[in-house]
C-alpha cells in the first residue's frame, strides 16, 4: 500500500462521499478512481472547491461527508 492508497482508505473509513479538488496529483486520482464509494469532483478553481462543498452538504438530505481540497489543505466537512 503506497501514500496515496492510505489516504483513500482513511477518507472511504470516513465515509466520505465527496471530494471536491483541482486536477493534478495523479497518482492520487488514479487511486481515487478505482473505489466506488467516493465521488471525485474537479473545480477549475482551486478556492471554488470549499464553497462547492459547502452548497453541497447543506443540500444533502442526510448530511454525508464532503471533503475540499484547497492547495494543499485539506476541508472535511462531516455529519456530525
């Protein structure tokens, strides 16, 4: 299991549903890709992705987890 694999695994224990982040790091998204529970989506702006996110949870019925990704910070916004 390598870095990325890892991080994948903590985010799909998480039970995060979403991730909201700008294209690049791809070894990352090649990871993301082969697990099913998480959607991936790309934001042509960097800084757009927490606010997506945002809009998002509040929108969903049953308050699942969304993560941003901005820079190289990391947002995760939960149920609780």
């Amino acid at each position: 299991m390598n870095g990325w694999q890892a991080i994948v695994t903590a985010l799909k224990a998480e039970k995060v549903r979403y991730i909201f982040g700008s294209p690049g790091g791809e070894a990352f998204y090649d990871t993301l890709y082969k697990i099913k529970e998480i959607t991936p989506i790309l934001v042509r702006e960097e800084s757009s992705g927490p606010f997506m996110a945002m809009a998002l949870r509040a929108l969903l019925a049953n308050r699942e987890s969304v993560l941003a990704r901005v820079a190289l910070e990391w947002l995760i916004f939960s149920p609780e």
